[in-house]
C-alpha cells in the first residue's frame, strides 16, 4: 500500500531533518566555544587592571590574582566539558528518534509500538529476522561508539569498559575531555548515516509509487 505520500522522497527528507537538527546543536556548541573564548579575555584583561590598582605583593594582602586566573579558567574548562557531555547525549538522542521514526515507516500496529521503546538490541535483532543487519550500514561502526559513549555519560559520567573494550581509543574510568573533535566529527557522519539508514531500512514501496 502506498503510503499518503505519493512518490515522497522519504531519504531526502530525513536528512534534510537530520542536519537542521545537528545544527541547532553545532549552533549551540560554537556559541559555547565562542563565550568561553570571550569571557577568558576579559578576566584577563580585568586581571590586569586589577594588577595595575593593588600592589605587586598582593598575596600579602591575601589576594593573589594567578590563583584567581587558574580556578577561574578551570571552572570554564569544565563548564565546557559539561556542555561537551551533554551535546553528546543530544546527538544520541538525533539518532534514536531518527531510527525510530524509520521503524514506523517499516513496522505497523503493535510491533511498531512496541520498537518505539527502542531497545538497541532489540531492534538489531527484529531487522535481522528481516535479513537486515544495521552493522553493515556505513558509519555505523561511528555510531555505536556514540551510543556507548551517551550511555557512559548517563551511567557513570566516565569512560566505562564497555566503551573501553569495543573502542581501545578510550581508557575505562578516564574522563570525558577533549570531545569537541568527536562532536563535530559525529555531526557530520548524523546525516550520512541516516540517509543509508532509511534507505536500509524503509521499504521503497511505502513512500513510492
């Protein structure tokens, strides 16, 4: 039966709705970068005001501006590294409801329902009963480490040895530092991913004439 859309370029679309919503978190993260950049400067430049006004033995007087800078600057390193973490889990979350949404177009009534609840495993093997395995998927390799790394995040705010064992990039019990590069990295593979998704996954004659 043919879906209301009627010769509907499901893939298209998809990532079309992907990217807007990759977007709004890249959007997000630049600002974050930016702020950080920014504050940074003007504590700096305050401090060195403030350097120029109380005089150079100032630890005497139980100031000491050095001090200042560092926890400063260290409590925006781990501001950034919250906002990092929880971009992660935004990502994450793209891709699940992405995935769910490929599952209504492919499953109905209460198989379909029942997916929505999305259990990884569990829709990994409903699709394979089909003879569709989502591990030869392009990208998927990058989006399972994703997905262990939101679980990670959410579980234990560090580095597990799940994620550890399937990924040896990653030190089990280490923190999550430095994750703007994998970030930006899965915002670009977020779209490609779901586009062979969908493709994989939806059958053409339920969006096709």
């Amino acid at each position: 039966m043919v879906n209301k859309y009627d010769c509907f370029d499901l893939p298209y679309y998809f990532v079309e709705n992907a990217k807007f919503d990759v977007g709004i978190l890249k959007e997000f993260r630049d600002h974050l970068e930016k702020h950080f950049v920014q504050q940074k400067q003007d504590l700096e430049k305050k401090a060195l005001e403030i350097q120029k006004r109380f005089p150079q033995n100032s630890k005497e007087y139980g100031y000491d501006i050095d001090d200042y800078l560092d926890d400063t600057n260290h409590l925006f390193k781990e501001i950034v590294k919250i906002g990092d973490m929880l971009l992660m889990i935004g990502l994450y979350r793209i891709v699940e409801l992405k995935t769910k949404n490929a599952l209504k177009w492919r499953y109905e009534g209460g198989e379909a329902k029942l997916l929505q609840r999305f259990d990884w495993k569990k829709v990994k093997q409903r699709l394979e009963k089909d003879g569709i395995k989502i591990d030869d998927i392009s990208y998927y390799s990058e989006i399972d480490e994703l997905r262990l790394i939101n679980n990670a995040i959410k579980h234990m705010g560090k580095v597990t040895q799940e994620l550890s064992a399937e990924y040896p990039e990653w030190n089990a019990g280490d923190e999550f530092n430095n994750l703007s590069t994998k970030f930006y990295r899965y915002c670009e593979i977020i779209p490609k991913y779901v586009h062979k998704l969908v493709i994989k996954v939806v059958p053409p004659e339920k969006y096709k004439k």
